[in-house]
C-alpha cells in the first residue's frame, strides 16, 4: 500500500534534503500504549501487506517438520508489540513439548460465548491453548489437545472453529439443557436408552472457536491470518500422520472448510437419512401388501365351493 502524503508541517513531515546533504532521517514510530513501541513491521510485500498467500502456500508445501518451522517463522516477523513477542516465546519455552513450531495471540471463545485472550502453541503433534498474564510475564496454566483429535476445521465469519473428538474444557448451558432433556425422556419412558430426540453427537457437536488477536499496525487482517492458522493446523497434522508407524492407529488430517459447506454437509446427510427412511417406509408398506393379498388368495382356497363351482372349474 503507498504511503500516505505528508504536507509541510504536518506530524512526521520530513522535509526534502538539500544537494549533497545527508537525507533526512525518518520520524519515529509513536509508542503502542503503555509506553512500548511495536516492533519494525516485516518487509511488506504485494502492495504494502505481507502476502499470507505465499505463507499458505509455503505451509502446504512443507514436506517435512523443519520446513514447516522455517515457513511459521514469518509469523514471528509481524508487528507485535514487545509484550506480545515475550509472551509467544514464554509460552513456547514452557510447553512440555517441543519444538514448538509457531505462536498466535488469539481469543477464545468458550461454550458460554466469553472471549478469553490466549496463545495457542503449535507442536508436532499437538497444539496448546495456554494463558499468559502480560503484566505478571507468567504462564498461569495450559489445555493440551492432540492433532488426531482434530475432526475439521472451519472458517467462520470472525475466525476458526476447531471441531474435536470430544469436550474441550467445561460444558456451556446449550448442553446441560439438552442432558436436562434427555434425562427427563429417560425417566417419562422409563428406559435407560438414548429417548432424547435433540441433537446428534456428530463431528461437529464439539468445537472451540478461536478469533485472531491482531496487534495494531499488522500486516495482515483477521481473515488472513485465519488462513494461516488453519494452513498449518492441516499441515502439521498431515506430516504427524505420516510419521507414525504403519501399524499404528490411522486418523487423517482434519479438512478445512466453510461454514457454508458445513451446512450443506449436515443438509446432505439429512435429506439422505429421510430418503432412506421414506425407503424403508415403502418396503414396509409393499410388504405388508404383499402378506394381505397372500393371506386373502388362501382364505379363498379355504372356501367351500358351489356346486356349479365343483361342474365348471372354470367359473372360479
């Protein structure tokens, strides 16, 4: 992006350097609040931003861990502010599994719709949602989830939804009123079976939303970044299933999708459940039929016959 103009006394104006005179230094960047100055931006690329197409495609094209590091390394380049940059090496330093590939601030969002600012830590197997307190500069504790844990992935409208194997941290009030109902079911019908008629417990029943924390001046927006982190969630969970030993348990990495094909996903498999069940419905009904006709052709052979019947086969 072109830099904006600066007219003559205005703040950061640098005035033209007269023949043979050393060039006019540049002004310098106002501090970030509470008196820290963010780092140097990255060098900017594609007209003023830092291109996240060529970081997702450096990510999808790692074909072993290392290259993946050197890809992630760009994310370390963009404009935090020394407070955040601690904080990404603090955590990274403190998770019990190393190396740790790359850092993101990001906000999380919990199953009560609270946002809580985390760092989410990369590993080779795993990722880390870890809570750093800024003012004390100390870890105040961790959430270990495995990449085979990890069913998809979706890009929401604010960030990305990770869909898992199972809860992530404490039920949120959606869920103890579907137990709520299901346990009433159970007791009005009186049978310990499944009588709850809500929702499925299908992949993407479990999830954890995570909004990108942008510090300001970043080179690249919140969608943006979204595509990186998903990029190089699929990507480390791919070259993690390649690593493990042929006899050991298969899971696949986890597709990135949309919210729209997520919703036709859920659509498919519905319409398909319902016309499998109007399938069944038809059979039944042939079937039925098919007993009644039976039943009626040998209520008829059980008839007496006429005599007229007895003379004339034919007339039956």
């Amino acid at each position: 992006r072109a830099a904006a103009m600066r007219l003559p006394g205005a703040p950061g104006y640098a005035a033209p350097a007269a023949p043979h005179a050393p060039p006019a230094a540049a002004p310098t960047p106002p501090a970030a609040a509470g008196g820290m100055a963010p780092r140097p931006a990255a060098t900017p690329t594609n007209n003023g931003l830092s291109s996240s197409e060529s970081l997702v495609d450096a990510i999808s094209t790692a074909s072993t861990t290392a290259a993946l590091a050197e890809a992630l390394r760009e994310v370390e380049q963009w404009q935090w502010t020394s407070d955040q940059e601690a904080g990404m090496k603090r955590c990274k330093m403190y998770v019990p599994e190393q190396p740790a590939l790359a850092a993101f601030y990001v906000s999380s969002v919990n199953e009560w719709k609270l946002l809580q600012p985390r760092v989410l830590v990369l590993t080779p197997s795993s990722y880390f949602r870890v809570k750093y307190d800024q003012k004390s500069g100390k870890v105040e504790h961790y959430r270990k989830t495995p990449l085979r844990d990890v069913l998809s992935l979706e890009k929401t409208a604010d960030g990305l939804k990770i869909y898992l194997r199972g809860q992530d941290g404490r039920a949120g009030p959606q869920k103890w009123y579907q137990r709520l109902e299901r346990k009433v079911a159970q007791i009005s019908t009186g049978s310990k079976d499944n009588a709850f008629s809500g929702r499925v417990k299908d992949e993407f029943y479990y999830a954890r939303e995570y909004r990108p924390s942008l510090p300001a001046g970043a080179p690249l927006s919140a969608d943006q970044v979204t595509d990186v982190l998903a990029a190089a969630l699929h990507k480390t969970a791919e070259l993690h299933r390649d690593s493990l030993p042929a006899d050991g348990a298969p899971f696949e990495p986890p597709p990135v999708l949309t919210t729209d094909e997520r919703r036709q996903i859920l659509h498919d498999r519905k319409a398909a459940a319902r016309a499998e069940e109007e399938r069944a419905e038809r059979e039944a009904a042939e079937a039925e039929l098919r007993h009644a006709v039976e039943a009626a052709s040998a209520c008829r052979e059980l008839e007496p016959k006429t005599n007229q019947q007895l003379l004339d086969p034919s007339s039956q």
